[in-house]
C-alpha cells in the first residue's frame, strides 16, 4: 500500500533534485545538458545583484514571521476558548465553520477576499462607511497589505492548528486540574499553570517546523492578490521566481533563488532543532 505513495515522492522530490545543477549552468531548453556551458556562480552573483532581490527577501521574511507568530498564537487561543465550551453540538459546530477555509485553494479564497475588500463594493468599506471611515483600499495599499495577508491567512488555517493543539489538551491529566481546584485555583490559573505547560510541546513542535518556511512567504496567497503597486511589501521570493524563471525565461537564475531557499530552510530547522533541545529538553525523534 506504501509503494504508489513511495513513487509519487521519489518521482516529484527526489528526481527533480538532480535538475539543481541548472543553478551553476547557462541553461538554455533547446540544447541537452552534456553541451551546456557552465559558469560556476555566476547565476548566485545575478541574483544577488539585482534590485528586486533585496526587496523580495525583506518582504519574504516579515511576512513570514508575522505569519508564524500568528499562526501560534491565534490557534493556542481559540483551542482553549473551545476547550471551555460545555456545549458539545456549538463547540463541533465551531470546528466545522472555523475549519472549512482550509479544505478551498486560494484562487476561490482570493476572488472572495477581493471583493470583501473592494474599496467601492466590499462589506468592509461599507461597515467602515456605516462609521465615517473613508474607502481603504487595503490590496493596493502598501501600509496594508501585509497586515491583509496575515489576517487572512489565519482566517483560512487557524482551524487546521486548533485542531492539533485541541489533540494536545486531551493528553493533560485530569488529575491535575483537580489537584489545581483544591490549591484554590481558578480558570485562569488552571489555564496558565496546567493547561498552557500540557501543550507547550506541542507549541514547541509547530515552532519548529514553522522555521523551515520562513522564506515561504506564501505564494498562492499572494500570487492571487497582490499586484505591481504593492511590490515593495508584497513581492516576495517566490513571486520574484515566478517571473524570472516562468515569464522570463531565466531558469537557472530561478534554480539559483530555489537552491539559496533550500539551504537556508534545512539551515534554520536543524538551527531550531538543537534550541529546542538546549533550551527546551525536547526531541522530536
């Protein structure tokens, strides 16, 4: 039963790994490998050059971390409100809703959220209207647009992590908030003396495996919603990529960028690895 899985992995990850080697060459489609002509880093020297690099590589790491920051904090707070809920049909019903964003891609999620936020037509503009607030074209925008898609971004996965951290709260011991209510413990101490220690690990876990996206910034996301005015906070390495190694043609140059993210990435988890472990005490093998 593992093998087509196996296959699908090995065809899809591990053969596209002997492509890298187009990082170091002039690649052109229309001559074979054994006649293409190396030049060593000079593709690494491009991009390093180019003006748009540094921008993208700013902006890829801001919004990453805001979007890891985020993605702790908002799924950690709705797990404990639901584990609060007695009523057992809201508390499933809130699952649902809270969960169903994450199963649409973004091309449905990004025609949705352009008009909610429509400057002209968009709910949004018309609840701040209702107030006296002016239209705030919040995609083309460069004061917002980050801000709009790490909102929106939790709005669509916040439910996935509740669910992993709601995993988690079954595991504590029921003993212990027991023996907290006879120490004259309320909610709130129980919470943060119990409850927020039993799923530290967990947190633990997803911060770690969150290093390694931090020069993922998202591109479905933002390839769907962004646009040129908002560039300079907006742009990212992926969208960068996108149209160096698509649009343009410069497939090295774009082999170049993914190789650069590749090392950082694996950098930064085996970095996030051993804090965990020093810092921590905790192993995830």
């Amino acid at each position: 039963m593992l093998i087509p899985g196996l296959i699908l992995i090995l065809v899809f990850n591990y053969v596209p790994i002997a492509g890298l080697i187009i990082a170091f060459q002039d690649f052109k489609p229309i001559i074979g490998f054994s006649q293409m002509r190396w030049n060593g880093l000079d593709n690494f020297r491009y991009v390093f050059s180019l003006p748009d690099f540094t921008v993208a590589l700013r902006n890829t790491v801001i919004i990453s971390i805001m979007k890891i920051v985020a993605g702790l904090i908002v799924p950690v707070l709705a797990a404990l409100l639901l584990n609060e809920a007695r009523n057992v049909l809201f508390k499933r019903s809130v699952q649902t809703i809270i969960y169903m964003p994450h199963f649409f891609s973004w091309v449905i999620l990004g025609g949705i959220i352009i008009d909610v936020l429509s400057p002209s037509q968009g709910i949004v503009n018309k609840a701040l209207g209702a107030f006296g607030v002016e239209p705030i074209s919040f995609l083309t925008s460069n004061d917002w647009f980050r801000y709009v898609m790490v909102i929106t971004d939790q709005w669509k996965e916040f439910g996935f992590g509740t669910i992993i951290y709601l995993a988690a709260l079954t595991s504590i011991d029921p003993g212990l908030y027991e023996a907290a209510i006879m120490d004259g413990a309320g909610r709130w101490r129980q919470t943060w003396n119990v409850t927020l220690p039993g799923i530290s690990p967990i947190v633990i876990l997803m911060a770690i495996l969150s290093l390694g996206n931090i020069l993922n910034g998202g591109f479905d996301q933002i390839f769907n919603l962004y646009n040129p005015l908002v560039y300079d906070t907006g742009d990212i390495l992926d969208t960068l990529l996108f149209r160096i190694g698509i649009e343009q043609a410069q497939y090295s140059v774009a082999t170049a960028i993914g190789l650069m993210k590749s090392i950082v990435s694996c950098t930064l988890i085996g970095l996030g690895y051993y804090l965990a472990y020093k810092i921590a005490n905790y192993r995830i093998f």
